[in-house]
C-alpha cells in the first residue's frame, strides 16, 4: 500500500471513529435510559464516551503532546470493554452492545498504533550537522522570502499542520512561555504551516507574540525537505479551507550560517519537542 493511500485511509478512519463514539454514547443513554441492561450499556457508553472526551480534551485544553499509550484512557476503554463482554456472557444475555463496545475498542488500538505513527522518516532532508536545503516561504502579506535570508541568525522553526490541529496549537502556544529564554540565546522562532495567509495571520495575532508566522506555498518547503504527509488531513475538514496535505510535525534549530544544530522529527503525530528539551541541547 502506497503512503498517499494509507494516509487517505487514516483521514477517513480518524472522522469515521470520532462519529461512531459520538453516535455510540447516544445511543448508549437512551438504551440506559429505557431500562435496558444497565451494567452492560453502561459499560459500552463509557467506553464510546472515553474516545469523544479524549478528542474534546485536545480541543479545550491546551494539550501540546501525549503519552505513548495513552494508557489512562487505553484502560478505560479496554477495561469497560471487556466488563460489557463479561456481563453479557454472565447473564446469558443476547445483546449488541457489547458488539459496539469491542469496535469502540478496536477503533482506539487503530487510532494508538496506526493512525498515530508517520513511519520513516530517515528519508528527510533534515539532518544535524548538515546545511538545510534553501526553502521558498511567503509571509502572511504573501512577501516571497527563502531560508538564505536567514543567514546571520539562529532560527527555531516549527513546521505545523495548521490551525486545525489542537496539539500543533498548543504545541505554538506553549512556545510563548519560552520566548524569553529563546531570545536569551539569539534565537528567533519561526512557524511555518500550508494553511492560507488570512488563516496564518489570524494565528499570529492570537498569539501576540514576535514569532514569524511563515505560508508555505503548495506545501513546496514541506517537498523540499521530504516532510510532506500527503492526504494528511481528516476529512472533513476541507470544507474549512484547509489543504489536503500537511506537513509532519517537525521541529529543528539553524545555526547563523544555516546548518542543523538541533532536530526532532517525530515518527508519532502526538508526540511533540518539549522546549525545555530544545533549551538544554541549545546551551549544552
């Protein structure tokens, strides 16, 4: 299977689980709340719930990165799950929820494993050591701009997916509590994702911070560096105005002359650079 498709698959996937736990849990409490087996339905509503709350937690709270696992809400699904099962054995009850329980539950193991994963990235451009290829980048007044421009400055930049993305978002915003630090050292921090320019500086004044907000123009810089996750967005979300290729989260810091001096590039979409961790390479 060729990445483009399985990434096609993954856009499909993550709007299709997020519909089915929301469609689940109604389903689930009006079952309850007609006097179905309530030990069973109960179980399954929670575990359908466990996925929309984990979804809605992104949104409303500021959630820069996750564990591995996820393994406080992998418990809860698992465990509600396998307790649904049980009764349903136990009582010698026919009944569908449990059915609906354990795709809750498959549906999250997909989401952990497969959805999450970027696969190799040994193949980018990106390398410690070595000098970043030149990149074309506009500002959000459409200014052409390239990365030689850079030169004489030490540069943190962030390759994100777009405003749509709450662990990108977050992921910026948290950068806020470290400006400081990062000016301290020299370094400017740059963000740069394909959304649109109107989207971009809207972005840039939420933030109110000086960051240089940067519009990667048909994701060119993203092909250029070998970063491009193609058919990355949920679907869905193309009725927004957003591209349906995004760039992988990736993160790195150039020297004055250009050269890679510090570089994560995740294999995990959740997975994301603690500044902290950035700092510390930086003045080591």
């Amino acid at each position: 299977m060729s990445e483009s498709l399985e990434n096609k698959l993954k856009s499909i996937f993550l709007t299709a689980l997020v519909t089915y736990a929301v469609i689940v849990s109604v389903i689930g409490i009006i079952a309850i709340t007609q006097g179905a087996n309530r030990s069973i339905w109960l179980s399954v509503t929670v575990s359908a719930a466990t996925i929309v709350l984990y979804f809605a937690r992104l949104y409303l709270v500021r959630v820069p990165r996750t564990s591995p696992g996820l393994m406080g809400f992998s418990m809860s699904i698992f465990g509600t799950t396998m307790y649904a099962i049980f009764q349903s054995y136990d009582q010698q009850i026919a009944s569908i929820g449990p059915i609906l329980g354990m795709i809750c539950l498959s549906g999250w193991a997909a989401y952990v494993v497969w959805y999450s994963e970027l696969g190799d990235r040994s193949k980018d451009r990106i390398k410690e050591g070595k000098q970043l290829p030149t990149i074309e980048l506009e500002d959000y007044d459409g200014k052409k701009l390239s990365s030689n421009d850079w030169k004489g400055q030490k540069r943190l930049v962030l390759f994100y997916r777009g405003n749509w993305c709450p662990i990108c978002t977050a992921q910026v915003k948290e950068l806020t509590d470290f400006e400081t630090k990062f000016k301290e050292l020299g370094v400017k921090i740059t963000l740069i994702s394909p959304q649109s320019h109107d989207k971009s500086r809207n972005h840039a004044k939420r933030v109110g911070m000086d960051f240089d907000f940067f519009v990667d123009v048909n994701n060119s810089a993203a092909k250029t560096l070998g970063i491009l996750q193609e058919n990355g967005l949920p679907a869905g979300f193309q009725v927004l105005g957003y591209e349906n290729d995004v760039p992988k989260p990736t993160t790195f810091v150039l020297d004055e002359n250009g050269k890679v001096i510090f570089s994560d590039l995740t294999t995990n979409y959740r997975l994301r650079t603690r500044p902290e961790d950035i700092l510390a390479a930086l003045k080591n």
